[in-house]
C-alpha cells in the first residue's frame, strides 16, 4: 500500500512539472487544494492506463520498436498520455493535452521527472 501511495504522489509530481513546462498541457482548478486533487486523480489514471494498455501496446507494436531502437516507446508514452488526457476530459477532470507534439513533449519530461525519482526514491517504490 505504502509502495502505491509513493508512485501515485511520484507520477503526480512528474505530471506536474510536465503541465508547468509544456505549454500545451493544462491543469485547472480554481484554488491550489482544487489542483492538487486533480493532480492526484489524473495520476491515478494515468497509472492504470499504464499498467493496463501500455503493456498490450507495446507488445503489439514489438517488431516496430525493435526497427526503431527503442524510439516508438517515446510514440506509445506520448499515446498513453492522450489518452489519459481523454479519459480525464470524460469524468470532467480539468486535465487536457492539446496534441500529440504536447503529449510527446510532455511524455519525455514525465519520463525524465521519473528517472530523477527513480535516483531519489528507494528501491522498492520504482517510478514507471
């Protein structure tokens, strides 16, 4: 439980920072309370798209990521936080992410984020 908790306030910190460095991703709420709520249930969704299709579409596109070296991943994580996006613009989230050259952008500085994490953090609460 204490693991879940540590990646959920991880990717919530990295999704954070993507929405302050990336123009095209917003986050609203009218007071800090409000925002840090939704950050906190936009993390949580975007953890369970990655551990529910992230898996099914990287084995999936396989043979392309290994044409690519590796370089799809960065097309799939930017996937994934699209989707996100219009999961979180379904239940009325004030979560968007204008395109895929946002989400793309926004998908290598929560990866980044998440490897400083990962540095930081103990070995049992891995940032994915």
């Amino acid at each position: 439980m204490k693991n879940l908790i540590i990646k959920l306030l991880a990717n919530a910190v990295a999704l954070a920072v993507a929405s302050w460095v990336v123009g095209g991703i917003t986050l609203e709420g009218a007071t800090t309370g409000r925002r840090v709520l939704t950050l906190l249930i936009v993390a949580a969704i975007f953890g369970i798209v990655n551990a529910v299709v992230k898996p099914i579409a990287k084995l999936l596109s396989l043979p392309f990521i290994i044409l690519t070296l590796g370089l799809l991943i960065f097309v799939i994580n930017a996937l994934m936080l699209l989707l996100t996006s219009w999961i979180t613009g379904k239940l009325d989230v004030q979560f968007h992410v204008s395109g895929f050259g946002s989400a793309l952008l926004g998908s290598l500085v929560i990866t980044l984020v998440g490897i400083l994490l990962n540095a930081i953090l103990p070995d049992e609460a891995e940032i994915r």
